[in-house]
C-alpha cells in the first residue's frame, strides 16, 4: 500500500495570495462566495491566542 502524504497545512488565501504563491501551488479549492466560516475563524483565532500566551486549551 502506498504511504500518504500526510497534510501540513490548511489556509485560506485570496486569489492574490494564489497568485503570489505562482505555479508551485498545486492543490487550491475554491469557497463559494456565500461559504459562511466565522465560527472556524473564530476557533482558530481563541487557539492562536491561548497557544500565543500558553493557556491551556480543552483538547491540551
């Protein structure tokens, strides 16, 4: 069986970001417009910050 690749990294990035990352960027899916994340942007945002001043998180 072949190994998988395991996934470093999930970003949200705008077309210009796309952009400036050139052709190297392979893999890229496309959000609706009307997609909605808010409560993942803000998950992410509490985790930066606890990670940021080392609090302790319920999945620590």
């Amino acid at each position: 069986m072949p190994q998988q690749e395991r996934v470093v990294a999930v970003g949200l990035l705008t077309e210009r970001d796309l952009r400036a990352l050139g052709q190297s960027f392979k893999r890229a899916y496309p959000l609706e417009q009307n997609y909605e994340f808010q409560d993942l942007l803000t998950a992410i945002d509490h985790a930066d910050r606890d990670y940021r001043t080392g609090a302790k998180t319920a999945a620590s």
